[in-house]
C-alpha cells in the first residue's frame, strides 16, 4: 500500500520538521522543568495522541478546511496559545509548591491532567496541521488505492518519530532540574522558567503570521 519511496521521504520531511524544536517540544520541557519526568512522559504521549487525531481529522477533509480557511486557522490557533499562557501562569503561580510536590511522600502530579494537556497542545499546535495538511497529503499516491490508509500510516510513523523526539527532550530536561532542585530556591526559579517558556510560546503561537 505504501512503497518504500512514500515511507523514506515523508520520514525524512518528518524529521526536517521535528527535530526543530516548535510549540511541542518547549511545552514538554517546560511541563518537565516545572514537574518533573512522569509529568514530562505523559505530555509527551498526549501530544502524540493530539498529532494523530490531528492526521485523522485531515483524512476526513478537516485539514484541508484549516489550510484554506484563515478564519479556521486562527481559531485552532489563538485557542491553543491561549491554553499555553494559561498553563504557564499557573506554573509561575504555584512556582514555590514545587519543593514540596518532590518531597518524599508527596503524592504526585496527574497523570490523566497531564495527558490531556498535551493532547491540547498536539491537537492545537500549528506544526502540526503544517505537516499533516500541507506535507502529508505529498506523499500519498492516489493511484495504489485506499488513501484514507496510507495516510494514517504514514503519519503513524511521523508521530512515533515526535513522541521518541518529545520524550528525550523531556528526560534531558528532567535531569536539568534534578540538578537544580537541590536548592529550594533553585527549584522555584525553575518552576517560573518552565512557566515563562510556557508562556512565551503561546504568545509566539499567537503573533506569529500564518504559515503554509
């Protein structure tokens, strides 16, 4: 269904695309500095999740409305910076609490809170409908049949591609604050930075002109 020409240049468009840091990548860094390594690995596998529903609303025509609708486009858009700001204020707010969610017995963060935000941001995230709305849909070849399939395929590999990208990012990011967080002090002005860098890229999710 799929030859192997397909499957070498999407994956290679993919990685041109992932291994650049966007949206995706900063949120799971920050979401790692501010609450650590299951926080981190359960945002990764959300915004996977968000990227492939992503993939899937295109090969029911979503993604094509979003690429030719502005008015779509800024929607999706300005929702998913609005959630970033509101994720990395809250993050600056509770800064100080950090100390306390690492101390021994403290029960942990939210996994199923932590999911969701990502799958937020993967389904938001204008990256993601870049390569899944304007790239994907290059490397399908309508003549072998069955469409709807190779682009689920396809984009199942991409989206391994970014979970494997996220996770090490988050676990580089985690070790960061494992070091930092010896000092209580630190550990708040590392909780206020992955907030910051929260915030700051909604804001740039938000100004920045439309792309594709």
């Amino acid at each position: 269904m799929v030859n192997l020409d397909q499957l070498l240049g999407f994956t290679i468009a993919s990685l041109v695309l992932i291994v650049i840091p966007g949206p995706g990548v900063l949120f799971v860094v920050g979401r790692a500095l501010a609450h650590g390594r299951r926080t981190a690995m359960m945002t990764a596998a959300g915004h996977a999740t968000g990227n492939y529903l992503v993939a899937a609303c295109v090969c029911v025509g979503l993604g094509t409305l979003l690429q030719r609708s502005e008015t779509a486009f800024t929607v999706v858009k300005v929702a998913g910076a609005g959630y970033l700001v509101f994720l990395g204020a809250q993050a600056i707010r509770h800064r100080r609490s950090l100390a306390a969610a690492m101390a021994p017995g403290a029960a942990p963060s939210s996994g199923g809170r932590a999911l969701r935000d990502g799958l937020i941001v993967g389904v938001t995230n204008p990256k993601t409908f870049i390569l899944f709305g304007a790239i994907l849909p290059q490397f399908v070849s309508r003549g072998a049949g069955d469409v709807p399939g190779q682009m689920l395929l396809l984009a199942l590999v991409s989206v391994c591609l970014g979970l494997i990208s996220d996770s090490a990012w988050g676990l580089a990011a985690t070790g960061a604050r494992a070091w930092l967080a010896r000092s209580p002090r630190r550990l708040a002005l590392v909780g206020g930075a992955g907030g910051l860098a929260m915030m700051t890229v909604g804001v740039t999710i938000a100004v920045t002109g439309r792309k594709g």
